[in-house]
C-alpha cells in the first residue's frame, strides 16, 4: 500500500476509472466533484463495468471541495470544464498530473501551479454514462508523465509505481512535447474522422475518401507537432489507427450524438494554433473541423 495521497478532480470516466483502480491497489484516494456526485459516491461508490479491472464497486473517499494537502492532484476534466473545477481545489496539491486532451490546458494550470503542474496524458476508452458510473472498454490503459522541472521527478516516479501497483501501464518520459503531441496526433486523427463522418474508425479505414483524410490529419498533425518540438512518426501512428479495432470510436463522436457540446476547441483546435504559430498549413484538420462543427451546431474552432 502506497503513502501517496491522491486526489482525482472529476470523477468522470477517466478519473472515476483511475479512482477505482488505485482504491482497489490500497492507495490513498479522494475525488472532488460537484456536491450531489460527491454525495453520491460517498453513498453508493463508484460502479466499475471494466475490460481491465473486471465489475466492481470503488469506494474511493468523496468531497466537494479540496481543502487538505496531496502529493498528487489529477485533474480529468474536459477542457471546457477546467476552470470551474479548479474552482473546488482550496488546498495546494505538491504536483498536478492533467489527463485533458489537446494542449492549451497546461498553460492555463501552469497560472495557477507553477511548474507543479506537469504534461500528461492517457490513452484509454471509458465512459460515464451516468454519474458514480464507469464502463471502460480498451484492452489496456496507458499514462505517461513528464516536467521539464527535474524537482518533479521523485513525485512523478510515486505517481507512477501507485498506477503500476494497481495493474496499469505507465511511465515518465522525458519531454512533454513528446508526451502531449504523441497522443494528440493519434487523437485527432481518430476523433476527428469519426465525429465528421459519424462513422467507427473501420469504415473510415474502409471508404477511401475518408480514409484520405484520416492519413491526411495525422500527416498534417504530425508536422505540426514536430514543429513544435516532438519527434512524431507519422507512419507509426498510422499503423497503430491499421491495429486498433474496427469499432473504435471517440468520445467526440458521443458527445455530438448526445447533443453534448465536443472538444472542438480542445482537440482539432489546439492543432489549428499550432500550426498558425508555426506557419504548418493543416487544411484537412480545418475541413474536418469545420465539418463537426457544422453538426453540432457550434463554431468551429479559431486558429488564432
């Protein structure tokens, strides 16, 4: 059992997932959401329908507003989400792991935290479909972890043996350009085509014009990355987009189909600024956006 004290803002399906995992290994674990979530995982837990972990019920501790030191606060929120969230962290945590998709959101964390705030990312499929309730589907669970801040190491090195300890892959790299954009470009390739085409990632891979556009997005946000100071194989990714399931979708894609408002902003948006400041044309990524856009109704995402 690990003397990490951890706390988990937004308990949804990353962070009701990470929640379950590391209270079932012993750790030390709070989640801080809104009052009636908090209530009712205080209540009844958090429900687990997991490809990893198997069914089980969590009963990590429950509260609205973070008011006591941790060594570690991860922040799995949407990006759209972020600062009404940080809004119940009163305590000052000794590192922050964000696991948001895109970029941008670093920078705003960073404000408030200083070089505590670190660059992370996770790859998993899970979901919420209601509150106190996970279902996560992908046959494994990455996180990866980086500062440029070499004080944050020891506290990142913990973070990491607590994820190992409860049965998830994870590691800390070196850079956290590397660590953000080698997610981001696999991510928006895949939430990208299929939230415009409104197709699992098997028939994008099948029709030929969409399939066009889903290498084309990774190519286009591979240079923008390595512009920015990764080293991303577009080829590499590509071939992870041939290995994954037929069905494969996005949480994007649920989003638009529930009405919900997607991460627009924070997916292919953060690719679109970064190509403008690093003058990469991304004209796929732009389509595509524009198209998603068009379906849910909201505007499409500024380069600017």
């Amino acid at each position: 059992m690990s003397d990490l004290k951890i706390a988990i803002l937004g308990p949804g399906g990353v962070g009701g997932f990470l929640a379950a995992a590391l209270e079932r290994a012993g750790a030390d674990v709070t989640v801080v959401a809104r009052e009636e979530t908090a209530e009712l995982i205080a209540r009844d837990g958090i429900r687990v329908d997991s490809v990893v972990l198997g069914e089980l019920v969590a009963r990590p501790a429950a509260t609205a507003r973070l008011e006591e030191p941790v060594d570690v606060l991860v922040v799995a929120t949407k990006a759209a989400g972020l600062d009404a969230a940080l809004a119940r962290v009163a305590a000052e945590p000794a590192v922050v792991v964000p696991l948001l998709n895109g970029l941008d959101h670093l920078a705003r964390l960073r404000e408030r935290f200083g070089t505590r705030a670190v660059a992370g990312t996770i790859r998993i499929e899970a979901d919420r479909p209601e509150p106190g309730v996970v279902v996560q589907t992908s046959p494994g669970v990455r996180v990866e972890v980086a500062s440029a801040d070499p004080a944050r190491r020891p506290a990142l090195e913990r973070f990491v043996a607590a994820l190992t300890a409860a049965g998830l892959t994870a590691s800390v790299e070196a850079r956290e350009a590397q660590v953000l954009w080698s997610k981001l470009c696999r991510l928006n390739a895949l939430a990208s085509t299929t939230t415009a085409f409104d197709a699992p990632l098997g028939a994008i891979r099948d029709d030929p014009a969409m399939r066009a556009d889903l290498l084309a997005c990774v190519r286009e946000t591979a240079a923008v990355a390595n512009a920015d100071g990764a080293e991303i194989d577009p080829d590499a990714t590509i071939a992870e987009l041939e290995a994954a399931h037929a069905t494969l979708g996005s949480s994007m894609r649920r989003d638009v189909a529930a009405g919900r408002v997607p991460e627009l902003d924070a997916i292919p948006g953060a690719v679109l600024r970064a190509g403008a400041r690093h003058g990469v044309p991304v004209p796929t990524v732009a389509a595509l956006a524009a198209r998603i856009a068009e379906r849910a109704g909201v505007p499409s995402p500024a380069a600017g």
